[in-house]
C-alpha cells in the first residue's frame, strides 16, 4: 500500500510546480519552484525504489513480492518516458 501511495506522489511535483509538464526536469532554469519539484520528485522516485529494499530486509516481505515492486516500478519509469517523449513532439 505504502508503495501505490508513492506511485501517485511521483507526478505530484511536476503537476505542481512544473505546469504538468515534463520538459522543466530536462531544463537548467534555475527557480526556487523548480527547483523544489525536481527535489521532490527525484525523493519520490528514490523513496519508491527503496521502500521495497527496506521492506525485504525487516522480513516483512518476500524477494518474489520485492521483485514485483520492482517490476511495477520500471513499468512506471517507462510509462513517464513515454509520456514525456510524447509531450516533446509537436505531432502529438
């Protein structure tokens, strides 16, 4: 649960604070805004990425279930590149 929770709190600051696009993560404009939710999303990622390594080694856990995490997270990763190769093209 603690996981979907950070799945939905990924896009959060590029919705925020990016104007729902994803071309201010790529850019070097320096903002306080900006800033704060490239800060924010690259925590929500890693946060995503190490709740499941930390779930594993308390024995809370599986390493099928981690392995699981792990495979909705590249899918995730993946879907948010597509999204963000499709929103650099005008053909769209």
């Amino acid at each position: 649960m603690l996981s979907a929770l950070m799945y939905v709190l990924v896009p959060m600051p590029c919705l925020f604070f990016g104007g729902g696009s994803t071309q201010f993560l790529t850019s070097r404009d320096v903002g306080g805004w900006m800033d704060a939710a490239k800060f924010l999303t690259g925590a929500s990622a890693v946060g995503s990425f190490a709740i499941p390594i930390i779930l594993r080694h308390a024995h809370m856990i599986s390493t099928g279930a981690m392995f699981i995490e792990f495979t909705s997270f590249i899918i995730f990763v993946c879907t948010v590149l597509c999204f963000h190769r499709a929103s650099l093209e005008d053909d769209w």
